[in-house]
C-alpha cells in the first residue's frame, strides 16, 4: 500500500529558530500533499495545500511567510516553520494524494505521514 | 465555509455496537470520509461514502445521507483496541485538488472491558 514518510518525528527549539519538517511518498509519486496541524484533542486544521512544481495554496488566517512549503519533486514537500515561538508548538501532519506508481491510492483516500510534534521552547 | 458536527466522546464495552454520527454543511458536497486516529498517531482511513446508503467492510460500516447531510460510522463487535479518536471528513469539490479534505471535531470513543 501507500507509504507517506515524515521526519522528524518529534522535535524540540529555542524560541526564534527555524524548523523543517520532511514529508515524502515512498512508492507513489504525490502531485499533490497537504499540511495539517492539530493541538491535543482537536481536529486536523488543513493549512496549505502543496502542489508538487507550483506555490503551495494557504488556508485562511495561515501566515505564508511563517509557515514555508516547498514541494519540489514529486516525492518531497517540506514545511519549515520559521521563528518558531512556543505558540507554534503543535502536531503538524502531512498527506498526499498519488497520481501513478506502484501503489495505486483510491481516489477517495488519503495517507497521511505518521506526524511531526513540534515543542517550541 | 463548512461545518461538522459529531459528539465529542462515546463509552461503550467490549462486544457491543457503538454509532458515531455526523451531520454537515457545506458547498460543493462531494462525499463524507471515516479516519481513525489513536493518541499520538496518524490518521488511517476507514470508509467513504460518496452516495447514499451503507458502505460494510468488516466491522466497520459507514452510511450517508446527502439529502439530510447526515452520516453515520458503525462500529460492531467492539475491542479495546478500537478506543481512538473518530473523524467524519467532506471531500468538497474545489477548482484545485478534489480530495482536500475538511475535518469534524473528532469523537473520542473509549471502550470498557
């Protein structure tokens, strides 16, 4: 089946660094990956949407500078949070959406990476 | 925008049959998804339903409504290892990617031995 990759799995800054985190599609090739972030016991808040080439789509009230996209293979998109403060410490998760490939996704799923805890110090 | 509503948590024991329900609203309705997510993990699918009616696989079943946007996740023969958290999602349709999702508050369900 589709295998979504994310790295880091947890990680740990200062305040007023930046943090990236990986999301990659094992055996499929992603034209499309999506970012979510969710705090303890809430829903998955959709930030961006990443097109692989392309400027990533933001959500309403999502900071496009704070919160950097780039997805520039069909395999890769990363999300780095830029300055983080301790009000970005959060669960940040990545899916995608495949085209073609070994693995063939249902249209109407998602795989998402097993997730990135951010703790902002 | 959209909106989902589904309760916040629901007990029931091991063995028994436990209904998550979720109604909607939104534009552009394209279909209603079913993830689990247990603490800490990510989110796995369990079932679409993109008309009406019921959708079975195993012991999960997930039905939809479109004309009361209403659906519903059935959960049967329960375990504890089913305790997670449960989100109802609308596929919408968009000018970009179709399979952008929008996700309800998720139902906290605990089983009891």
């Amino acid at each position: 089946g589709a295998v979504v990759s994310q790295h880091p799995s947890r990680v740990i800054c200062k305040s007023g660094t930046s943090v990236k985190i990986e999301c990659r599609s094992l055996d499929f090739q992603a034209t499309t990956m999506f970012w979510y972030r969710q705090f303890p016991k809430q829903s998955l808040m959709l930030m961006a949407t990443s097109n692989e080439g392309s400027k990533a789509t933001y959500e309403q009230g999502v900071e496009k500078d704070k919160f950097l996209i780039n997805h520039a293979s069909l395999t890769l998109s990363t999300l780095t949070v830029t300055s983080a403060h301790p009000e970005d410490s959060s669960f940040y998760i990545c899916s995608a959406v495949g085209v073609s490939g070994p693995s063939t996704i249902g249209a109407n799923v998602l795989t998402f990476g097993a997730g990135s805890r951010l703790t902002v110090l | 925008g959209q909106s989902l509503e589904q309760p916040s948590e629901v007990t029931a024991v091991e063995g028994a049959i436990v209904q998550i329900n979720c109604t909607y609203q939104t534009s552009g309705f394209y279909g209603l998804s079913w993830y689990q997510q247990h603490d800490g993990g990510a989110p796995t699918f369990l079932s679409y339903n993109g008309l009406d009616g019921l959708e079975e696989t195993g012991r999960f079943s997930s039905f939809l409504s479109r004309s009361d946007s209403y659906g519903y996740l059935l959960l049967q023969e329960l375990q504890m290892k089913d305790s997670a958290s449960y989100f109802c999602a609308v596929r919408r349709r968009s000018s970009g990617s179709a399979r952008q999702l929008t996700f309800g508050s998720g139902t906290q369900l605990t089983v009891l031995p």
